[in-house]
C-alpha cells in the first residue's frame, strides 16, 4: 500500500504542472493588458505601464512567469492581485472556507439523496417509484444549473417566502441550504442513476441469491453485500465530483451572491485578474488529486479483494 501511494503521488506531479501551466498558458495569451486597464478610459503613461509590469514580473517571457509562480507557491505564495496588490493567498484564505461550506452541504446532500434514492428505485426496478425516480433525474441532468437557481430562487424565495433570495450571511448554514441544493442538482441525478444502476445488475448476481438463500435477514443483504458492492462506481464519481462541485460553484455563488471563489473567480475574469484565477485554479486541483487518490484508496475498503502492490 505504501508503494502503491508514493507512486501515485509522484505522479500527480506531472499532472499538476501540466493542468497549471494550460491555466496558466489561458490566462496570460488571451487578448487585453490587465495592467493598462487598471486606467480605464483615461489615458495613461506608458513608463508608469512598464514600471508596474517590471513590478509584477508581466514583463518577462511566458515560461520565466509560470516558472516564478512555481517557485512561488512552494512558499505559498500565490501570486498578486494586479488592481489591488492584495496577496491571491488572501483573497483564497478569505473565500474558500465559503465555497467549502457550501461544497459540503452540497456533497452530503448529493451523498445521502442520491445513494438513497437510487437504492430505492433499484430494488424496484422497472416498477413505478423506478421510473417516476428516472424521470426526475433526467429532468435534473436537463435543467441548466442557472435556470435551476432562478427556479428555486423565484418558487422558494419570492413565492413561498421560505428562505432569502440571496445569501446575507455567508457563514451563516442556514442560507446555504438553497444555493447548496442548486449546486447538487446535476451531482444527484448521476449519482441516483449510478446507484440504481449498479444494484439492480448487483441485485440478480449469484452472491446476493447465495445469502438470501442462506436465510440472512433482508437488511442484512441489502445493507452489507449489495449496497457495498454498489458502491465502487458511485464513490468513483463522487470522487471526481468534489472538484466539479467546487468549479460550478461559479454559476451558483453569482445567481444567490455567496462571498465564495466562486464569486472570486468571476470578479477576478471580469478585471481580467489573471494571478487570481490561477491561484484559485491550482487549488482545485489539488483538490482534485487529492480526492482522486482518497478514492482509489476507498476501493480497497470497499471490495476486500482488491490489493495494492
């Protein structure tokens, strides 16, 4: 097992230089200068230009740049803001306990529905809580994320009263549970179909007629060799999911105004705020790989057959 993790974790290293460097590549080719529109439509002297892109390091080549922030965030350094010269560390430290809140309400709502539901529509399969349960994940998986944050927000918000239309108190659990839903709106319906999917095919294999043959108690077969076994394909995609929940936070943090880096890197495109961007971006995925390897390590867990060397 110990092998198995230093070989994965060495290399995430490639794919973590090569997922920043496209980022960062994005970034920094795309047309307008950052720095000339700090003045807007005023006119600007071009030495004052020049003298803050030396300050920056906007000056030099593309390769010396990315090498820079490299090196920098082995320090953890991620970078300036280039409108407010505010460390991109700060801007992180500030927002991203939000979005984490919001992720995590969004990913145990995802978890708990999800695998709830598909486990209910696949012990009826074919019947009609099953098709009633596909019909609404195909509505879920059809319904843009944005159209879906409108919806609630206009049904929940302004027609029912229930909750806020938008979030005052981004700390606060409460006003999350909203936003938290829209973000998991998409998550759910796959996780409900993988789920569904995986324990009616589980369901007629030979070893769960082996232990209701053997007289176990139901519960006893559902909850400990089915739904076990069910689990490896969901727990792939949840894995995976962490990050996506993270990035979609963009559409759902602007629709219900969550402080978050969602809200962050919307700003920060806008200002063309290219340093920040990055910075949020690697922590994705990091994110990501992080969750990635958490993942193959549940496998085990999960199936007792199966074995890292």
């Amino acid at each position: 097992m110990g092998r198995y993790v230093a070989r994965r974790l060495l290399q995430m290293i490639p794919v973590f230089i090569g997922s920043t460097l496209l980022i960062f590549c994005m970034m920094y080719v795309l047309p307008g200068d950052p720095v000339r529109a700090l003045w807007g439509e005023q006119s600007a002297d071009p030495a004052q230009i020049a003298a803050l892109k030396h300050q920056l390091g906007l000056d030099l080549p593309l390769w010396h740049q990315y090498w820079n922030y490299l090196t920098g965030l082995l320090q953890g350094d991620f970078g300036t803001q280039i409108a407010t010269q505010r460390p991109v560390a700060d801007v992180i430290a500030q927002a991203f306990p939000v979005t984490i809140r919001l992720t995590l309400f969004a990913f145990v709502f995802t978890v708990v529905a999800g695998i709830l539901l598909g486990l209910v529509a696949g012990l009826r399969a074919d019947k009609l809580l099953d098709r009633v349960v596909l019909v609404f994940t195909l509505l879920l998986i059809s319904v843009p994320s944005f159209v879906l944050g409108f919806l609630f927000q206009y049904i929940f918000a302004f027609q029912l009263g229930w909750v806020t239309p938008t979030v005052q108190d981004s700390e606060a659990w409460g006003q999350l549970l909203l936003p938290a839903i829209v973000l998991a709106g998409l998550s759910l319906a796959y996780v409900t179909r993988l789920t569904r999917t995986s324990v009616a095919e589980n369901l007629r294999a030979d070893y769960i007629r082996t232990a209701i043959a053997k007289g176990l108690p139901r519960r006893r077969v559902v909850g400990v060799h089915l739904l076990r076994n069910s689990l490896i394909p969901v727990v792939t995609f949840l894995g995976t999911d962490v990050g996506s929940l993270m990035a979609g936070a963009v559409v759902t943090e602007g629709i219900f105004n969550v402080q978050g880096i969602g809200n962050a890197i919307f700003e920060a495109l806008n200002r063309r705020e290219g340093s920040t961007v990055v910075g949020i971006v690697t922590l994705i995925v990091i994110v990501y790989l992080v969750a990635s390897l958490i993942v193959d390590l549940l496998y085990a867990v999960l199936d007792p057959r199966i074995r890292y060397a």
